[in-house]
C-alpha cells in the first residue's frame, strides 16, 4: 500500500474532481480539493501538501499559471497537470515550469494509483540523496575529528570561523593530537574546498630536496633532473598547502618562503620564469617556535607571517572525555578493515583507557586499539586486551610515571614493534626520521641484541 500522503486535487470540473478525491480517499490518502487555481494557492499557503493534481485549463488562472506559482512557493512539492488536450508545446511548458507529471483524462483508479506511486519513489529517492548528501557533509565537515569536550567545541567553531578567511594559520600541538585532521578540516570549510590539500612534511627531506619538492624544478637544473617537475606549491593552486614540522625548514628556505608569502611567485630550481600562486597556508609544529626565534632558530619574521592565526590543538590527557567516542571510532573502523568480530569494551577496559595519559595522544590511541583488535579472541575488548600499556611501568618506575619516562617507554615500545625499522616507527609516532634519531639518542635506546 502506498505511503500515506496529503494530497490536494484542483480541477474546475465537479465530476472529475470527486472521482480523483473518492479513489485517493479510499487509497487512505488525506485529499483536500480545490476548484480553481486562485484557491489552490490560498490553501497551499495555509497548508502543506505532498502532491497537487492540477488541472491544465481553469477559468480564472491557467494550470501554468498556477504551477508556476506553486512551485516558486514550494519547489518540493510534487504536481502532476491534469489535461484532456495535450500537445507537445503545453507538455514542454509544463515541464520547463517544474510540472512532475502528466495524467490524461479520462483516467482509470489504477492508472492513478501507479502514477501515485512512481512519484512517491521519486520523492523517497530525492529525500535520501539530500539526507545523504548532509550525511556526508555533516561527516566531512571536521573530517575524521572526534570530540564533544568543551575545548573540542572550541576548536570546531575556530575552524568554522577562520576556514572562510585566506589568512596563514599556524597549528601547535603535540606529536599525535591530529594537526594535519584540522589542516584538512579547515580547508573542507573553505572556499577552496574543490581545490587541491597539499601536504608535505618538511622535516622529512634533506635541505636540497626540500627546495626541489617545495619549488619544483627544471629539466637539467642538477644531476638526475632528466625532466620539469613542479613542486607542491605550485600543486597547490586553488586549494590548501599544508606545511608539516615547519619548524625543521632551514633558515635559508625560511628567507625563500617568505618571500613567496609577500609575492605569491617562485622560480622553480634552475629557472627563471616567474610563476603566479595562488594557495592558502596552514602550517604546523609541536615545537616552541618562539624559543626558537629566541635561540636565532628560526627568523622572526617568518613565524609571524605563520601565526596570523595560531589554532592550538589539545592532548588527549586534557580531553579524557572524548575517549569513549574515540575507541569506538577506532574498533569499528579496525573491525571493518580487519573482518574481526570485536564489537566494543568492557567497562573495565574503557576505564583502563580513560586512566592512561596518552603520551602519543589520539595517534597512539589508534594504535593500540589496532593492536587489541588484532589480537584479541573475545567480542568485547578487555581490561587484559590493554596490559601492555602498563607492562612495564611497575617495577621499572616504582608505580610513579613522570611524562619522560612514559614518552621514553612509549617510543621503544613502537621501535620494538617496528623491529627498529625508523621510518616505519616514525609514522606511526607522527615525528620526522630526524626527530625520532634525536629522541633515540637523547633516551639512549638501542636495539635488544
């Protein structure tokens, strides 16, 4: 049986009138009629209906006249023109005035009823591609950041309102918050959202091919340049260059970009044609820039033509809230991708999580629910699915953990994991090669063995 809709009927002719109100009543559809076009618009203006039957010849306002109206008041609603003398030329205004359908008189109940039908799957599909399309907005619209925390409904409404403005933006964070989400967030947001997203992290070339994949370069400019290449930035055009660990850029490019801030034009390596950009920059670190800037690390200028806008994004540790709907996130994504029949936690497991500082932050959250998923043989994740969290805090911190020790602990246990493979490790801790090798030298770790 067809959905129950309101309908209205709206046919100068008495007869034709009841019979279409009489079958539609008996169908169980609510049915309002009207004898002209003057009147129809009156109720529809009182009232919402589904689908209007229009009748095409009316004495005192044509059925085009009436679809027009109609439509520019409410272009959702769905009408049919009721006609005993179609043309090609009156059928093509119709449709041209947003008509959804014809019915030819005379008509039979069944005729009707399919008619009905056919429009209301029309309608249904309509609803749920809209339905969908806000899905996917909705879900798109901070990307893969999850959080309900009064500090994560701070940073939504900052994206929301910087992501319209072209001005740089400098994220500060720790390793693992999510900086390169928010990147990607904020250039969903904005105007050049059918633009490219750019990324490159820059501390993970040397300072010549940083120059190369930033600047692009020419066919023979070095050895081994056998042909053109451009570089991100000028891949970035009309969209979002992201800068990852811009604290690692050499002073010598530091001076270089600058200068494509002020002038939105670059050589490329080897080159001498100018070349227009036309890029929005969002920058990011999780080192103290000002020390930096302090200790001649890092120019002055540039780091402030960064941090037109600086957006800091919070540690997990300060936003324990949010880890419930995180580890939910991240066990059905792992379930999928893993074809495991993990399904949630226990409450002494979700405790256990909710209990631990994060030192890596979400990014580290991620993995060790990978992990769980991986190995555990139980529907429901358990407090013992985690205990290589805590394995071997105990005996070698006497049940106090400073932030050192834990980070330390942290990073030997991705390392082993790895099997001391740096760039794999890397990744996974969100930190450059260069970084890591700092972190390993300065926790004096070695490979067992």
């Amino acid at each position: 049986m067809p959905e129950k809709i309101q309908i209205l009927v709206v046919d100068d002719e008495l007869i034709v009138r009841e019979s279409l109100v009489g079958w539609m009543k008996r169908a169980g559809h609510n049915v309002d009629a009207a004898s002209g076009g003057r009147q129809a618009l009156e109720m529809i203006g009182r009232k919402e209906y589904d689908l209007v039957f229009l009748d095409i010849r009316m004495p005192d306002l044509s059925g085009l006249e009436a679809l027009k109206n109609i439509k520019t008041a409410n272009p959702h609603i769905l009408v049919v023109m009721i006609t005993a003398y179609a043309s090609v030329e009156t059928a093509i205004e119709a449709m041209k005035s947003g008509a959804d359908d014809f019915l030819m008189k005379p008509f039979q109940p069944e005729q009707l009823k399919l008619l009905i039908e056919k429009l209301l799957n029309q309608k249904k599909l309509v609803e749920e591609n809209i339905s969908l399309r806000n899905q996917i907005q909705d879900s798109s619209r901070y990307q893969d950041l999850i959080g309900a925390s009064g500090c994560m409904r701070r940073l939504f409404s900052f994206i929301d309102q910087v992501a319209e403005v072209d001005s740089p933006i400098l994220l500060v964070g720790e390793t693992g918050t999510g900086k390169e989400l928010v990147a990607k967030a904020i250039h969903a947001r904005s105007n050049r959202r059918y633009g490219s997203f750019i990324a490159i992290n820059c501390g993970g070339f040397t300072d010549t091919l940083l120059e190369s994949e930033l600047f692009g370069h020419e066919a023979g400019s070095f050895t081994g340049a056998t042909r053109t290449q451009i570089g991100r930035l000028e891949m970035a055009k009309g969209g979002t260059l992201f800068l990852d660990e811009i604290g690692e850029i050499p002073l010598k490019m530091q001076v270089d970009l600058l200068r494509v801030l002020q002038e939105k034009t670059i050589h490329r390596v080897g080159g001498n044609k100018d070349i227009r950009l036309d890029f929005r920059l969002i920058s990011a670190t999780h080192q103290d820039l000002l020390k930096k800037v302090s200790r001649d690390q890092f120019r002055n200028d540039f780091y402030f033509r960064l941090k037109v806008i600086e957006i800091e994004i919070p540690p997990l540790r300060n936003r324990k809230e949010d880890i419930p709907a995180l580890a939910e996130h991240f066990v059905q994504r792992f379930r999928r991708e893993t074809n495991k029949q993990v399904k949630g936690f226990r409450d002494e497991a979700m405790a256990l999580l909710q209990s631990y500082d994060w030192p890596g932050n979400v990014r580290e959250l991620e993995n060790t629910i990978e992990r769980a998923v991986v190995l555990s043989k139980s529907t429901y994740l358990k407090k013992e699915d985690f205990a290589f969290l805590f394995r071997v805090l105990p005996e070698e911190t006497g049940g106090s953990v400073s932030m050192r020790e834990v980070e330390r602990l942290h990073i030997e246990r991705i390392l082993k994991g790895c099997r001391w493979n740096i760039s794999r490790a890397a990744t996974l801790l969100e930190m450059n090669r260069v970084t890591l090798h700092h972190k390993i030298k300065k926790f004096d770790l070695r490979p067992e063995g």
